[in-house]
C-alpha cells in the first residue's frame, strides 16, 4: 500500500478508485493502455535512444533526447524507413523481458484476462506475455499510412474474429517492429497519424473505438511530459470519451527524486486539472512507478505467483 507519510512510495489510489478499477477488471471493462514506462529494464527510455540516435548519426541540434526530431533528421538523411528499421533491430537485439520478475508489468497485465490490450510501444512483449498465459493471442496495428495500408498481412478484423478474454488482443496503435513501415516514429508521421485520424471516421476498427469509449482505460508506462500521451489526448482520447462519464482508472507517473509529500499532492491537484482543463477527461492519477502499482494491483486482485509459475 502506498505510505503517504513517507514521502518515498508516492501517492496511490483511494479505496472509491480502487473499486471502480477492481469492478471493471472483473467485468472485462477495463483496457490497459501500454506505453515505454512498462518496458523498463529492458529497453531504454525514448530520450535515451535519440541521444544514442543522435550520437551516432551526427544529429546536429541541442535537443538531442527528443527521439521525434532525432528520428526526423535520419529520415531527411536517409529515408524514411531507415531510422524504423534500426529501432526495429534495437529493440530485437535486446530480447524479451524477465516475465519471471515479480509484477513484471506485461505478464500482470496477461494475467487479467483482458479482451483487449492497446499500447503504443512498437515490441511485442505484450503479446508474448499472452503467450506464456496461455492465452490464444491476435495482433493488429493502425493501417495509419499508404505504406501500412497495403502491408500484405491483413487486419484480424477482416475476419469474424471478436476478442474476449482467451481470445485476446493486442492492438499497436503506433505500428509494431515487425512491420516497420507501419511505426509512428518522426514529428512527420505523429503529424500524418493525428492528420488521418480526423479526417477518417473508421480511421479505427469498431472494436478498439468501442474499447476506447466504453471501458475504464489503464495507463502504465506514461508520463505527462511524455509526447506520445499528449499527442494521444489531443488527438483521440478528448474528442472519443468526453461526456462518457467512463473513468481512466490510472496513469503512472513517477514523482520526482525527493519531492515532499506536499509536493506530491500538489502536483496531483494540477494534473487533475490539466486533464479536465485540456482533455475533458476523468483520470486518476496514480503517483508512483509501474511495478509499484502493479504490485497492488496483484495483492487487491489476490493475485499470486503460484498463476505466473503455472504459465512458464
């Protein structure tokens, strides 16, 4: 449980918010939402890889951690597919996770027998995860551009298939590595992606519109100041869920090294605003990191280790 006197485990979730997230996992009506946060450990931050980006391909400006503009100049450089590929290479080269990790946020994750999990990482660590769950998993991902459009593998959805919770799906809002053409990497592409989402009412398939707007949505791997959940917000979330009246039950954001109690509260009071204020949608906001939260969430869903031995 997270010690609000300390100061050092952060601010969690109250017993009102605890339910409502507990009942819509129990109902399959809760999404998790999966960003690069979940993936610590195994693969570096975003601003990381620019700054290795950058170094090597001689990026030439100060903001050198912003893997956006970082990915744009190689793809002036090169082309557009090269710097999708080498970030596709990256990320296989570092292999899976340790899913046998204590709250291993992907392998939790499986754990929920979910029906549907949206993330917008490019590996595939979700599915995997499925996987040694046993679970009999589909991918999909955004046919976003003329390039992703005709990727010879069709949509799971051009099909009968329906997911439900042993039949699940990991859908790749932001394009996947086994598909590199298909990624939402440069400042151009997030601009093309949020372009097309506008102008395209089935932009999305009917089942990830319907899992967006009509279930409680859980975010692990995300910070405010991270661009893909801003770009998100903006672009998606704000115009789908307003007035819904459905709950984003938790966004991971790690509070700062030191920060007071204090702090931490008031941080959390204007991140409340912020997302009514620019999204007009209700997020609590869980303070603290992923494996932190998914610690709790294992023991308030009686969770044990004994599932996650029974899956390897």
């Amino acid at each position: 449980m997270p010690n609000k006197s300390s100061g050092e485990i952060g601010i969690g979730l109250s017993e009102d918010k605890w339910e409502i997230l507990l009942d819509r996992i129990e109902s399959e009506k809760c999404t998790p939402f999966i960003g690069a946060g979940a993936c610590h450990g195994t693969l570096p931050g975003g601003a990381q890889l620019a700054i290795e980006l950058a170094d090597k391909y001689e990026y030439p400006l100060s903001d050198k951690d912003d893997l956006q503009r970082v990915s744009e100049y190689i793809s002036m450089r090169y082309d557009s597919l090269f710097p999708k590929n080498k970030i596709s290479k990256y990320i296989a080269d570092k292999g899976l996770p340790d899913f046998n990790i204590q709250n291993e946020p992907h392998m939790l994750l499986a754990e929920l027998d979910l029906p549907i999990y949206i993330t917008t990482n490019y590996d595939n660590f979700m599915v995997k995860a499925l996987e040694k769950n046993n679970k009999k998993v589909e991918m999909d991902f955004t046919r976003w551009n003329r390039f992703s459009e005709h990727i010879g593998e069709q949509s799971v959805f051009d099909t009968k298939y329906q997911p439900d919770a042993e039949h699940p799906l990991v859908f790749h809002l932001h394009g996947c590595c086994e598909h590199p053409q298909s990624m939402v990497l440069t400042e151009s592409d997030y601009l093309d992606f949020l372009v097309n989402l506008s102008r395209d009412k089935d932009f999305l398939p009917p089942a990830i519109v319907e899992a967006l707007v009509g279930s409680s949505l859980l975010f692990v791997g995300y910070s405010l100041n991270d661009w893909t959940l801003r770009v998100l917000f903006r672009g998606l979330m704000s115009s789908m869920r307003a007035n819904l009246g459905c709950r984003s039950i938790a966004v991971q954001l790690a509070p700062e090294k030191g920060m007071s109690v204090e702090r931490q509260e008031r941080a959390r009071k204007f991140l409340d605003d912020y997302f009514d204020r620019h999204f007009k949608v209700e997020i609590d906001v869980y303070w603290g990191e992923a494996t932190q939260f998914m610690t709790e969430l294992r023991e308030r869903c009686g969770l044990t280790e004994e599932v996650k031995k029974n899956a390897g």
